[in-house]
C-alpha cells in the first residue's frame, strides 16, 4: 500500500443472494448496477459477501469472483418453499407493498425465517473480523442485524431495505411484527429508500415497543439505530456509455424497423410482478385504441415482462391475467405481421436492455408501490439523445427524485389514460425540457455514490452523539 492510499475496514456483505451466477466456466457476477458498485468496493477493502448461491441445498465452500470471497448460506429445498417462497414473498412482500395481495401468515414459514436469518447471522460472527463493518440487504434478512449484535458487539452494523417500509396500520396485522421490528433495531445504521419508509418504521417502533425516539435516533439498552434515507441509484456511466454504443444505435433503429416504424413506441420493462401495474397499463393502452384516442398503425407497445417467483400462485395468477390482456388486445387491433403489443417473458441482456430503452418513445412505469424503480432512472440514463417521456406513478420511490416526468396515480384510470395521451402528444420542446431534467437528476446521484454515502454514515454511526435527556 503506498503512503497516499487509507487503509479501509473489511466490509461484509449480507444478502440472500451471492451477487453471481452460474456460468458453463464456473460463476461471473449478476448483472445490475448494485452488484457493479459493491464488488469493487468488497474487493479493495478485502471483504466478503455473504449469501445464498441460488441452489437449493447447494452447499458450496467459499470461493471468490474477480477477486471477492465468496461465503455461500446453504438453504434446503424445503426451506426455498418456506422461508424465500412463503414467508418473504408470499407473507412480507405483498404486505410491505400496500397489501396488495393477501399475505400468507404461516408459522413453519415463519420458522424457517427465524432459522434462515440465524444461520446467516451465525455465518457472518463466524467469518467478520474484529470490528469489522457488516451491510445487511433487504426484507429477507430483517431478524440478522439482533442475532449478530447478540454473538459480535464489536460489529458496526447497518441495513438497507430495498422495498418500501409499510404504514403501521399494514405493518400491525404481522403476527410476528414486534421481532421483526426487534431484529432491525439490532443495528447501528438502518437505511430506507424514502422518508416515508423511515417515518413508518419509527411509528412502528414506538407503538410496538414504545421506543424512545430522538431526531431519527432510536435508543436501545445496549446502543443507539439511526435511521436515514439513501433513495438507491444506477450506474449512470455504465448506461450512457452502452447507450452511445454503435451497435446500441444499430440496434435501436433494427428495433424500431422490426416494429414496423410506428410514429410512438411505448414501452414497459418489469419483472412480472403485480406491484408493477402491468395489467392497468395494457387496459389503459387498450381503452385508448377503442377511444381511437391511439391508433394502432401509429402507436405500438413493447412490454418486456421478466420471468420471476414462478413458485408462488399469485405470480402465476398475474402472468395468465396479463397474457390474457396481451392475447385480447392483440386479437382485437392487430394485424398480419403487426401486432400491436409486443410482449416479452424474457430476461433481456444489458445491451438489448438499452438498445430497447433507447427504441422507447414513451416509458411506462406505473407500479402501484415500488421501493425505488431502477427501471424509470435507466430509461432517464439510456436517452443520451435527449428525447423520450417518462409517464412514473407516484407511489413509485423515484417520484420523489424524477418531478420531470409525468408523474400519475396509476389507481385512477382515467388519470392513467390522459397520462399517457400528454405524454404521447407531448411538444419537441417540452419532451426536452423534461428529458433535461430527469437527466440533470440522475446525474446528481450514481449507485456508487448511494453506497459511499450509506457507508461513510455507518461508519460515523459508533460515534453519535449522546442524546440528550429532553
Ligand atoms: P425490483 O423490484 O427488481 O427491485 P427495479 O428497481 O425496477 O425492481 O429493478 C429491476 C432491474 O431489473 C432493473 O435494473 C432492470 O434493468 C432489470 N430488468 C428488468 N426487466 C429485465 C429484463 N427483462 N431483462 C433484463 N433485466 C431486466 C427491488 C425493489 C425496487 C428497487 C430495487 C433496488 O422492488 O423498488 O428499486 O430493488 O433497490
């Protein structure tokens, strides 16, 4: 190490998946802009990530991608159906997302979660080195920051939620909600998308455990939570770069070529999930043609829906309710070689992604709740040409952020609909205007710097402040 570099403190990693996948070669990082930040960060302070290969009962022994180490968390087949399956998918997560769908409260799902979480807290005390810092990741890990405080107070410990942090009123019909609320108050940093998140974990707090509150500190016998808000970002560089490509542009007009050249595309990019507001996007698509408000030789839709959750019924529920929409419109308005909506139940590659975005006249994000939305910063990021209107429901976290798209409440439909005729009719200038600002937004803030800035508070966090007594 030369004079000039600063020594920094191994950070550990905890999430419920290992950021790889398998490939015919061994493994190579996920694709995504997190996995793109943390990994370098990981291997220059020589840390380690913690989580689950993806492989039901597949207990491998630590290894290391691009320089990283590895420490897979074996989980059975039987815990996939309980523990990621049942207990956070099909329990937390339609709970944490307005109670969208109804959550299933079963306690050997619940069980498997106490016993997931503790086997990851177990291998985080066994592999952290002295005072080392620990960043734990999402709804799927909630109990681990308590269960390792109780094995290593030497650990500084933080956690970031990636879904929103439901109202109290929601979060209460949780059996087990007081130890979830006890298992995050295990740490020294607790992060959120949105203030909303951070205000709705405090009034849980203190109704379920009366806890003493001061300026966003909680305090705990034994130490004190902050709790803050880290909306996350994107690799904007990475982005623009791939969206200045050759091949990106050659791609992009193939797209459009392909589609038939329409005079406005509209797209949508979401895992098939029925937070996404997929389905309310095609039946406003769809009332717009039979208004003759759109019409089928000159607006088109893209729909790339990516396979996710398979295992659990209300995801199959909403893939059938959405082919069925697909299947019904394009039945109705479509023609020999043209249909009207293109759909995809596909994983895309990164370039396609962008060369798809890039295609996109008009974006289409309108989840009825969404932590942040990565999708709405990406499609900001890709339109290095300036142009493309983004419509963005207002329950989604980038709202806060991105106030130059045309923000909508996907719950009204007739809103929905006028939504996406502004934005389908919207003037050269004012689609600039608005690009200009989406983009001055995103500029402001990359994934890397959501990371820097969550860490450099973490790392802050053994020196708070003693409260006063008011
Ligand atoms: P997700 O619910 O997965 O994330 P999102 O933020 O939109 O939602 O991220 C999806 C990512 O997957 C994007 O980076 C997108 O490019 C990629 N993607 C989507 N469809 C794809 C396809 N067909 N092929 C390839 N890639 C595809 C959760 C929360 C969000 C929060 C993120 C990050 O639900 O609210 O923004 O975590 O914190």
């Amino acid at each position: 190490m030369t004079a000039t570099e600063t020594p920094r403190q191994p950070i550990i990693i905890a999430a419920n998946r290992l950021p790889v996948m398998r490939t015919d070669d061994g493994w190579a990082p996920s694709p995504g802009g997190l996995v793109r930040a943390l990994l370098p960060m990981l291997r220059d302070s020589g840390g380690t990530w913690v989580g689950w290969t993806g492989e039901p009962d597949d207990a491998a022994e630590p290894f290391s991608v691009e320089g990283v180490d590895l420490q897979p968390v074996a989980i059975s087949a039987e815990e996939v159906g309980l523990y990621y399956e049942g207990f956070s998918n099909d329990g937390l997560w339609p709970l944490y997302h307005d109670a969208l769908r109804e959550s299933t409260y079963d306690s050997d799902q619940w069980d498997a979660y106490v016993a997931v979480n503790q086997r990851f807290a177990d291998a985080l005390a066994a592999t952290a080195e002295p005072n080392s810092i620990v960043w734990i990741h999402d709804y799927q890990l909630q109990l681990v920051p308590k269960m390792l405080r109780e094995q290593r107070d030497d650990l500084t410990i933080g956690f970031f939620l990636h879904i929103p942090f439901p109202p109290f009123e929601l979060f209460s019909r949780l059996p087990w909600r007081s130890e979830i609320v006890e298992g995050l108050l295990g740490c020294d940093l607790l992060g959120f998308q949105r203030p909303m998140g951070a205000t709705n974990f405090i009034r849980s707090a203190q109704e379920l455990l009366q806890a003493d509150v001061h300026d966003r500190i909680i305090e705990n016998p034994s130490h004190q939570t902050l709790v803050g808000v880290f909306p996350i970002s994107i690799d904007v560089a990475e982005v623009e770069e791939t969206a200045a490509g050759r091949l990106t542009r050659q791609r992009m007009s193939q797209i459009r070529a392909r589609l038939g050249d329409p005079e406005v595309v509209l797209l949508g990019v979401d895992r098939l999930d029925y937070t996404k507001g997929i389905g309310l996007r095609l039946e406003a698509f769809a009332a717009l043609l039979e208004s003759g408000e759109l019409d089928p030789e000159r607006h088109v839709m893209v729909q790339v829906a990516t396979p996710t959750r398979e295992g659990v019924e209300h995801y199959q529920d909403e893939r059938h309710e959405i082919e069925r929409l697909v299947g019904e419109i394009n039945g109705r308005y479509s023609r020999i070689g043209l249909p009207v909506v293109h759909y995809l139940y596909q994983t895309l590659g990164f370039e396609e992604l962008i060369a798809l975005y890039r295609a996109g006249d008009v974006m289409l994000v309108t989840p009825f709740r969404d932590g942040m939305n990565l999708v709405a910063k990406e499609y900001a990021a890709a339109h290095i040409d300036g142009d493309g209107v983004l419509v963005l429901s207002e329950f989604a976290g980038a709202a806060d952020e991105l106030t130059d798209a045309v923000l909508v409440n996907p719950h009204d439909d007739n809103a929905l609909q006028q939504a996406i005729v502004t934005a389908v009719e919207m003037h050269r200038r004012e689609r600039r205007e608005r690009m200009a600002g989406l983009r001055e937004q995103i500029q402001k803030s990359d994934v890397q710097g959501w990371a820097d800035r969550f860490l450099s508070q973490l790392n802050a966090a053994p020196e708070l402040p003693p409260i006063a007594n008011t």
